[in-house]
C-alpha cells in the first residue's frame, strides 16, 4: 500500500508501479498461455486497432501480445529479423514498414494457431 505522502515521483510509488506492471504483464502472459480464446482477442484487437488508425495502440498490443506469446527471439529466428530491430519496431516509437508488419503477423498466426480473417464491413 502506498503511504499517503507518496507523490507520483517518490521512490516508493515507481517501485509500487513497477511492481503492478511486471504482475500484469504475468498475468497477461499466464493468461495467454492458457486460454486460445484470449489469445485470440489480442490478436484481433491489436490488427482492429492498427486498421482503426489507433496505431501506438495496437502495436503496444501486438508486442505484449508477442511477449506473451511466442518471443521476441524467436520471432526473430523465424523472421529473419533480429529480435532487437523487432522490439524496436513495436516499441513506444517503433514504425514497422508494411512487409516486416504483414509478416509478423501470418508468423503469429502460424505459430499460436490464431487465425485472422477480414471481413467487408
């Protein structure tokens, strides 16, 4: 619990936070793990966000999602792409050219046995 003196920039609230997010990010990864319903949903979410023009959105998705899911290293090896460049791209700044993009998702798709379909609105 945090101390009522604790600001927003006191030691003792980033250590708070940072413990609430590695815990989401566990629990996002357990649940993923878990539930191919779920992992679904992310995915789905993710490339509806990215469509939607809600693009920092959806690649922060698709990279807990790959977190979650696969890795980054191994996405790298069967990519052919370097793990680093790979969380360059769906980092806070990332701009994945459109091929790299398409590819990691038929990638993601293969390997967690998602399957993405667009339908005409």
């Amino acid at each position: 619990m945090r101390p009522k003196n604790a600001g927003p920039h006191t030691a003792q609230a980033r250590q708070d936070d940072m413990a609430l997010t590695r815990d989401f990010k566990q629990t996002v990864r357990d649940r993923a793990q878990a539930d191919a319903g779920f992992r679904a949903a992310m995915l789905s979410e993710a490339i509806e966000l990215l469509l939607a023009g809600e693009v920092q959105t959806g690649r922060a998705i698709l990279r807990d999602f790959i977190n979650a899911t696969i890795g980054f290293p191994e996405l790298g090896k069967k990519s052919g792409l370097s793990s680093k460049s790979l969380m360059r791209m769906f980092g806070p700044g990332g701009n994945p050219r459109a091929d790299n993009l398409f590819t990691v998702i038929r990638l993601l798709q293969e390997e967690t046995g998602v399957q993405i379909a667009v339908k005409a609105a």
